[in-house]
C-alpha cells in the first residue's frame, strides 16, 4: 500500500517530465510520490508551446529519443483523454532564399537516413500546404512525424492515467535529501516532513541543478529564457508548425545573448503561437519589449494576416539548458539511488515518454530501449 510518507520511488517535480517518469514507473509496477513545491506544470511545461519535434533535431542521440518518443506519444493519444489535445500536424521548414533551401535539403536528407520522414517542397507547392504563407519564400521540407499536444493538461493527464500507485503531494518543497551510511539514497525531507524511498529521480527541470546540489553532485542546468505571443482566437490561418530554417540553428546555439527566430502554429482553441527566442539571463521574468517587437515582425513577415491580429497576452519561460544539449536521464553512479530526468531545454515535452520509459526500465533494472551513454547524468563531472 501507498502510504503518505513512504514509496518504491520518489519523483521530483511534477512538469511532463515528471509526470512521464511516474507514469511508466506506476506501470511497471513501482508505488511512486511525486513531489513539487508548485502546482502540476508550474514550471517550463506550462509556459511550453507544447511541440513533439523531430524536425529540428539532427542526427543523433537526442533524434533517436525524439523518435521513440514520437511513438510513445502516439500510443498515449490513444490512452489519455482528447483534452490533452495531442494534434499530429506535422511542420513546416521554409527558407527565403536559394541557398537555405540548399541547407535544408541537406540537413533533411541526413535526418532521413536516421529514420525521419521529409518532403522537401518546391516553393510553387508551399501555399499548397499553407495557403496564407507569405509570397517569395524559396522553399521548405514538410515533417508530417511533427506534433503538438497542450502541454499542461498532457502532465495533469499523465499523473492521473498512472492511477493509485501514483500520489501526489503539491505545494511541498524538497529541502535535502536522505541518505544512508554508505552514501544511499533513503528518501526526501520536504518543509513538512520526511517522506522515505530507496530512489529518487530529479526531475525538476531548471532547478535541477539545484536539487543535484542538494545531493552533493553538480549538474551545470541552466535557465534559457524564451517568451511567447498568444493572439485572439482565429480562423485556422496557420495549418502547422511553421518555422524559418534559422531556427534550427538557434536550436543548437550555445549562446548566452538573445536570438530570435519565427515559429508560428494554429492552435485547435484557436489562438496562434507564436516564439522563439532565447537567452540565457538567469531566471529574470522582466518583459522585454525588444522580443516581443523581434517575435512579431518575424511572425508577420512569415504570414502578413497576422498583421492586424490583436496579441492577447505573452509569457517568459524558462528552458532547462545544459552545455551540451543533451538532457540527463537515468542513475548518478555517485549517488546510489539517485536518477536525474532533467535538462531537455525547449524539447521537453516531446522527449517526456521516452526519458520516462528510461527512467522506469532503469528503476526496474531492465535494458533501456536505446543506448543512454549519451545522456548519462556524471558527463559533466571532472574526467566524467
């Protein structure tokens, strides 16, 4: 039976990372709390946009996690209520010239040797695909693996699809961890109390490293501020995941200073989305009007009808970044006990199932489902 303050395993932080790592645990049969000083997506998950990508990603250990993940989410969307709004739109890539169209190209030929769909489209079909497209773009690559789901209610769905092997305590802050006499993990002290567990998985998002600290081991997460421009409700004007090929390149940038690049998609509420920017200027939620101006002009120079769109709000998040781009997923050999599912900047949510099937088969001592080596947490350690 689960009890208030005991579990198999204890999950910290309850974004859709979290929610993903509880879920398959319950499921493969592990009593789990989950922990968070905040409400259900109080962090990074309820300020993302929601993306399931693979279109942005290159070949290598984070695609081969987007398209497990990709998977995954498909079976979910079969599990879990229509309200998470899981919508398999696919996405766009469009470039303004000859010689980005070239880019693409390339990128997208090798993403296809991983696995990826691609349909490069002439710039004579892009309006086929959307109609309301700015004129004079060169040409694009079409992703129809691409997706989106609302990201907050997909976390909330998840923790509750886990069913009675799954509580969970809200509002209560992780203040250091137990452990035994060689060093083993036993548990959590929370600000109410002790709540007692032989694992613990750090999946506090942009305080991960924070809770890493508290167990004596360092994992340099930082925070990548990006805002987001929700319009009024509209027509479907914008079919899929837009975005120029600039992006991409954003995408991997491990630049501190501000970059902006168009991303734009119809929602099935009716609001467009449109981001992204990034900086990395710690955990500042001042509103910076030079984004929102750079967000706008880049959205309406993708599509015009945009315009005269009123912007109904906008919001700052903050992706949880780590040096390399990789996130950290499965056990801290320093730390026995300790697991981390951390670190997946702006691809969180669509590498949420995959890093929990990990996280869970990890739990359960079974082979992961693809190679982890890439993602092991004690990288970034001295000689790690």
């Amino acid at each position: 039976m689960l009890t208030r303050d005991s579990a198999d395993v204890i999950v910290i932080g309850a974004g859709v990372v979290g929610a993903a790592c509880a879920y398959y645990a319950a499921r493969s049969g592990l009593r789990v709390t989950v922990l968070d000083r905040g409400p259900v997506a109080g962090g990074t998950t309820g300020a993302g946009e929601g993306n399931l990508l693979v279109s942005d990603k290159e070949p290598g250990p984070e695609l081969d996690l987007a398209l497990l993940s990709t998977r995954l989410w498909q079976d979910l969307a079969e599990e879990l209520p229509p309200e998470i709004e899981y919508e398999a739109k696919g996405g766009l890539v469009v470039a303004s010239h000859e010689e980005g169209t070239a880019a693409l190209r390339d990128f997208a030929a090798a993403q296809h040797k991983a696995g990826v769909t691609a349909e490069e489209i002439p710039a004579d079909r892009l309006h086929d695909l959307e109609p309301h497209l700015a004129p004079g773009l060169a040409g694009g690559v079409h992703y129809p693996q691409d997706a989106q789901v609302m990201p907050a209610l997909a976390a909330a769905h998840l923790l509750r699809a886990a069913g009675a092997r799954v509580r969970l305590r809200l509002g209560e802050e992780v203040t250091g961890l137990l452990t035994g006499g060689s060093g083993e993990i036993q548990g959590v002290r929370t600000n109410s109390g002790p709540v007692h567990a032989p694992y613990v998985v750090n999946a506090a998002g942009t305080w991960g490293g924070e809770v890493a600290r508290l167990a004596g081991v360092e994992l340099p997460v930082l925070p990548r501020r990006g805002f987001v421009l929700v319009t009024e409700p509209l027509p479907r004007v914008v079919r899929r995941k837009v975005y120029a090929a600039d992006y991409v390149a954003d995408v991997a940038s491990g630049s501190a200073a501000l970059q902006t690049s168009a991303v734009v998609e119809g929602t099935p509420a009716g609001p467009v989305l449109i981001g992204a920017s990034r900086e990395r200027v710690g955990f500042d939620r001042t509103l910076s009007v030079e984004v929102l101006r750079r967000l706008a002009a880049q959205a309406t120079a993708l599509f015009p009808v945009l315009a005269g769109v009123r912007v109904m709000r906008t919001y700052p998040g903050f992706r949880p970044y780590l040096p390399d781009h990789l996130p950290a997923i499965g056990a801290d050999p320093r730390v026995p006990g300790l697991l981390h599912a951390c670190g997946h900047e702006g691809a969180g949510i669509g590498l949420a199932p995959a890093t929990g099937l990990i996280v869970a088969q990890a739990l359960a001592g079974r082979e992961p489902p693809l190679d982890v080596g890439p993602f092991r947490p004690e990288r970034f350690a001295s000689g790690g």
